[in-house]
C-alpha cells in the first residue's frame, strides 16, 4: 500500500509538471522607457500598458514595484495606488520612516484582457497638516519608482491555434506576445525562387509583428515547440504531410493551416497550441502568389482553414511611401497624423505629439517654414503665463499664450516652423501645456477647470525639397532600410547570399524582417540570389562571411578584409564656416577580425554611379546569423552611423564602433543624379558666382537702359552731354523717380 501511494504521488506530480503553464518575468523597464518613474505634487499618475496575447491562457499575474518616497512625507495622508484596467487592485501608505520599499501585487487574471492593458501608478502625496498649507508642486512631494528593479510575472498557457486561416495568421504573429517571436521556415529546396518566396513570407510575418522583433530559422523538416511555415510546391507537400499522416492535396495556389504536427517516440503528434502554416501551390509563380496572399492577410474575415487563390493584384506602389511618411505640398488633418483631440487636464498634464517621418534623402531647405494651422480651447481661471508650448524634435520653437482669464475658443491659429529643425527621418511635433492657476496659496483649487484642448481637425504643412543626399549613411540604412526602400516594395534591391547555407538564408530573412517593420511595407520587389545579374542597375545587399563576398563588390569597401586588409583612417577634419572635408590615411595591415565581431559597410556601388552597396560580414556564416540578431537591438540601431560599423556580438550588451571614412557620393531621386546637381554639390562657392555674374548682368542692363533713356532726354532739348557713365547713372535715376508732380 504505501508503495501503491508512492508511485500515485509521483505519477500526480509528474502530470503536474508536464501541464505546468509557461512563466514570464518581465522587468517593468520594458514597457515603460524610462528607468526611474517620477511621480511629483500631491497627485500624479503614471500610466504603462501590458500587452497580452490572444493565444495565452492567463493562469496568475503578479506586480511587484520597487520604490522610493520622499521622508517629507505624512504617511496618513500619502499613498500610492495600483490602477489596472480601472480597476484599484492595490494601494500601500508611503512612509517616511521606510522610504524604500516593495508593493507585490497579485493580479487577479478576471480583469486582464487580450489587448493593451492599462497600468495606472497613481499617488497621493502630502507634507503639512494643520493650519498651514502646501504647495501643490513643492519640492518635497515626490516617489520614484525604479523599473529596473520592478517586474511583471505572468503564468500562462497556450490556447489551441484557431484552425481559420484569417484568424490564425493574427493568433500566431501578433505584437502583443511579448516573449522572444522565432518561426521556422521549412522550405522544399534552397534555389533562388524558393529563398525570394521565403523572403516574401518572411517580410509579412515580421509586418503583422509591427515593431516586435522576430528571428527566422530555415530546415528541411517541422521544428516542434514553435509556429512554422511549410514552403514548397505540390509534391514536397504531399510527401512530407503524408509522413505526418495528413492528407492536403493541392490543386492550386493555397494557404492553409493545420494544428503543429511532429514526432515523438514513432508517434505522431499535434500540437494544438502550435501551427503549421502550408503556402503551396502547382508551380514557381503559384507558390509566389501563395506567399504575397499569405503576406497581406491581416484583417479576420471568416472562413476556413485554408484559402485557395484565384488571382492575386498588388496597388499602384509610389516612390517614398512607407509608414508614417508624410506627402509635401499638401495640409495633412491632424487626425491623419493619428493625433486624436487631445485634452490637457490638470496643473501637470502629459504632453502630446504627432510623430511621421520625411524621406531619407530629403535636402532640407533653411529658408522655408513648415505650418500649422491650429484650432483649440482652454478653460477659464487661469494666470496669464499659462502657453502652450510646440515642440520640434524636442526642441522649444514656440509658445502660445493663454492669456484670457475667461477662456477662449480659437479656431486657424497660425504657427510657423522653420524646416531647418525638421530632419530625414523621424520627426516629433510636441505639444506640451503649461496651466497655471490663478490662486493663493492656501486657495482651494479646482483641477479639473484647467484644460486646454487640441482639436484633431486642426492642420500641418510642410513645403516641398528635393532628393538629393550625400552618402554613405548607414543610419538611414537601419532608419528604414534606405536606400532599399526607395519603393517601399524593394523595387529595384537585389538581396546577395554569398554563402549558400542555412545560416546565410536565416541571416537575409531576419534583416529582411527589421526592414520591413522600419518601413512598414512587404518586400514583394525585392530579389534574393547567389549572384548578382551582371546588368544590375539598382542597390545590393550583400551578406555573407568574409571570405565569400565577391571581390568586384569588396574593391570600392572602406574596409577590404583578406589576408591584407586596407583601410582608410580619419586624419584631420576641416573646419570653418564651409565646413570642409576630411583628410585620411590608407593603411595596409594584418590581422583579422575577431570571431565574436560583425561588420557593416555602405558604399558607393561599382555597378552603378549613385546606386549602394551594403554590406554584411563576420568571420562565419554563424557570426553572420548573430550580426543579423544584433540588429533587432534598438541600441545597437542608434549606434550605427557613418560607412563602417563594427558590432561585437556579445548579447545582450553589444558595443558598437562606428566611423566614416573613404569616398563620398551623391544619390538623388530613382537613385540617379545629374551632372548639374552633382558639380553645383560639390562646387557650393559656385552659388556666389552664379550670384555675382546675375548682379552684373542686371547691373550692365539697368546702366545701359539708363544711358538710353538719358541720351533721349538730352537729344529732346538738343544737347550733347559728355559726363562720365555713373554721373548720367544717377541722373537717369532722379528722372524717373524724382520727378516733380506735372513736369
């Protein structure tokens, strides 16, 4: 008997753990950017969101918050409170005698959603009792809570994978799963149109991901333990889901999934929370069309487990079209620019922004002026430096003044912005508001008769530039994949697989995947190959490990690595009111890189004048693969610049060297440039020439006019006058505009 109890307690405990949910430790550091989270005045509210997935079964939840308060504070009147989804879950008094501490909180799993979920740190702080009375905002009130010390700990399960095709593709690759996203690819060969398919593939998924980092592998046979895709045409198919025991016939182009199958100990099983994607078809183009339906599948339509395609169209694609890029010479609502009326509440009220982006290559202009036609209203009591403030890339441009004590309504508020604050790239208008009440100090204040609100149908406009930038510049590379992106399909970029291995393929796809998310559009133009076309007109992405890149591509490199490599080193840069340019020193040396290292370069590309070679290296094609993951990192992104980034692969603190060295080009729009725009480039001292030469024409037509006209006069009275050509100049002048009235 008590062996009988014993085998029963550990085959309970054995089942227990087999169906133990997955857990989750996440440093609240993630969801909110800030380390320290400061909470000021009497009141104040800081917000984070949670996400969570549809596919997780939410088991438990627990927050803990690490704190620090302020020893001025009255531990009777101090508090601070949990918010979750309106919801007050938790609440602790701040006390001076123990400033530093630790609210747990366990989260009940009723009031979490599949979505964004609300976190409201929320405070109530006092320092003087009695007959005296405190400052709203004075400097004793305040608690920071510290987020690298503060976590999220979720136990979860995994729903089973709907087995809709329209609802599934959004189960499996959605931003909102927040653990490390890796899909495998398993692919029927590695020839060139079945990579570009993968490619294709690869891109949609990383899109429906938004901005979640996603790694791809490649294999022959299904991957257990996470989403794959099964790529390949009719026969590889069959066979392959026939050794699972399934039977898919294929017609035509489809797209279909089925609950995750493997094998485990000469059995098969499906795993119902896992899927297998199958993207198949009866020829080449059937499996591309397969793959372009696959990438643009995004919104839930009902349906059925599989999707057979008919016909497959894509819109008209325009040059400079990805995410959030705004259009020039046109008044843009603010509603548009996802910026929703916005109401500024309170003495200490968030800020708002717009945030877009102008083309990589846009030259900004210095003497024009961007507009903001601006409608608002603000309440009435208070002061008359109460403004609110717009911001351009955090800096202070101007200021609007609150100055009716009443309120007021204001509609066609005009703003201008100079361009020269705007960038290539990502730009933020700010809007900050400053709402200080009219009041004593011991005054009862009402909070809530302080507003201002922007309204969502006020307007922005920014004038037209050209395209027209000097490169290399790899930070536009990582900004949105520029200059592959000029069709924000990849039109025209050929992607190079230097080495034909899995690594290699895994490496493309996963920077495929960070340009997509950068850019915001599929990668349906975009061409993977072993060999790059010898009429290649457009940009090259070369990727591979040091010793496979082809040598044509490698000669114009800043960096040419082989047995002797040369670089060229910055000596001295120019300065002055021109700027100027930098003197370099070519060097030939030994040595290689190290094994742990990766190494980009962007240059001007030895096919084509003003078109760009980037390119992607490490000592292996595993080192490749773990450049490709380095690039997913946001630090590691704001780190490169300039023509030859260096990365030391030491995850999760990767160091990033950056320099910019070698020659420089010019690339314009289509990535061409003419022969003017290229000379008047390089030659600025050409502006004052041109200006000088205009001002002596002008001058010599203005004289000679002059003369004319003097020479008329004078012949009119039947004199001959001999005065020297500046004296009849100004004459000539008087007559025409100092005449007396009736002569």
């Amino acid at each position: 008997m008590p062996k009988r109890f014993l085998l029963l307690c550990v085959l309970t405990f054995l089942g227990t753990s087999a169906a133990q949910a997955e857990k989750l430790t996440l440093p609240l550091n993630k969801l909110v950017p800030e380390k320290m989270i400061e909470l000021k005045c009497t009141s104040s509210t800081r917000i984070a969101y949670l996400p969570l997935p549809d596919r997780w079964q939410i088991k438990s939840a627990r927050l803990n918050i690490h704190y620090i308060n302020s020893t001025s504070l009255i531990k009777e009147m101090s508090q601070l409170a949990v918010i979750i989804n309106d919801s007050k879950v938790a609440q602790t008094k701040l006390s001076p005698e123990f400033p530093e501490n630790t609210l747990v909180v366990d989260i009940p799993p009723a009031i979490l959603k599949a979505d964004y979920n609300e976190i409201a740190l929320q405070v109530a702080q006092h320092f003087k009792t009695g007959a005296g009375c405190e400052l709203p905002c004075s400097p004793d009130l305040w608690t920071y809570i510290n987020t690298n010390l503060s976590s999220i700990e979720i136990d979860y399960d995994h729903k089973p994978v709907p087995l809709d095709m329209h609802l599934a593709a959004q189960y499996s690759f959605d931003a909102r799963i927040i653990t490390e996203n890796v899909v495998n690819l398993v692919l029927e060969n590695t020839a060139q149109d079945t990579v570009t398919v993968a490619g294709i593939v690869a891109s949609g998924i990383a899109r429906k991901f938004i901005y979640r980092p996603v790694s791809f592998t490649v294999s022959e046979a299904v991957v257990p333990g996470r989403d794959n895709v099964l790529i390949g045409k009719k026969e590889f198919v069959e066979q392959l889901m026939g050794g699972y025991q399934t039977d898919i016939p294929v017609t035509e182009p489809m797209v279909k999934v089925v609950p995750l199958p493997h094998s485990e100990g000469g059995k098969v099983i499906h795993d119902p929370g896992h899927a297998l994607y199958i993207v198949t078809g009866l020829t080449a183009d059937h499996l591309k069309m397969a793959a372009e339906t696959m990438a643009v599948m995004n919104f839930p339509f009902p349906g059925s487990d599989e999707v057979r395609v008919r016909e497959f169209r894509l819109p008209d694609v325009t040059m400079y079209s990805g995410k959030n890029i705004i259009t020039t010479e046109k008044q843009h609502r603010f509603r548009a620019l996802d910026f929703k009326t916005h109401t500024f509440r309170g003495m200490q009220p968030a800020p708002a922004e717009i945030v877009f982006r102008l083309p990589p290559d846009f030259m900004i202009k210095q003497n024009e002026y961007a507009k903001i036609n601006l409608n608002f209203a603000y309440g009435a009591g208070m002061r008359l430096d109460s403004a609110l403030n717009i911001l351009v890339n955090d800096t202070h441009v101007r200021a609007i003044n609150l100055s009716n004590s009443a309120g007021d309504s204001i509609s066609g508020y005009k703003v201008e912005l100079p361009t020269y604050l705007f960038k290539p790239g990502m730009n933020t208008l700010k809007f900050v508001s400053i709402l200080t009440p009219v009041a004593k100090e011991c005054d009862i204040i009402q909070p809530e008769s302080f507003f201002l609100t922007v309204f969502d149908n006020s307007s922005f406009y920014i004038p037209s530039m050209p395209h027209l930038i000097e490169m290399p510049k790899v930070e536009l590379f990582m900004l949105n994949g520029f200059p592959l992106t000029r069709w924000p399909d990849g039109y025209e970029s050929f992607i190079l697989l230097a080495s034909k291995d899995n690594n290699t393929i895994e490496a493309a796809l996963n920077v495929m995947g960070v340009i997509t998310q950068k850019n915001g559009y599929p990668l349906f133009g975009v061409e993977l190959g072993y060999t790059v076309p010898a009429n290649w007109r457009g940009e090259i992405l070369a990727m591979g490990d040091v010793s496979s890149i082809p040598a044509n591509l490698m000669a114009p490199a800043p960096l040419k690595l082989a047995a002797v490599s040369e670089i060229s080193y910055p000596v001295n840069k120019a300065q002055g009111w021109e700027g100027g340019g930098t003197s370099y020193a070519t060097v030939k040396e030994t040595g290689r890189m190290a094994d742990n290292s990766g190494l980009i370069m962007e240059y001007e590309s030895p096919l084509k004048k003003a078109r760009t070679v980037v390119t992607m290296t490490a000592n292996t094609t595993a080192g490749l693969l773990g450049l490709s993951k380095a690039l997913q990192d946001a630090g590691v992104q704001g780190q490169l610049k300039g023509n030859l980034s260096i990365i030391a692969l030491t995850p999760p603190d990767y160091r990033v060297d950056s320099i910019g060295t070698g020659d420089l080009y010019l690339t314009g729009k289509k990535g061409e440039v003419t022969a003017l725009e290229y000379f008047v480039y390089n030659n600025p001292y050409l502006y004052y020439v041109i200006g000088a030469v205009m001002f002596i024409i002008v001058a010599i037509v203005v004289m000679g006019t002059a003369r004319r006209f003097r020479l008329a006069r004078t012949a009119e009275k039947g004199i001959v006058e001999r005065r020297p050509v500046m004296r009849q100049f100004r004459d000539m002048l008087r007559e025409m505009f100092l005449r007396k009235p009736g002569r």
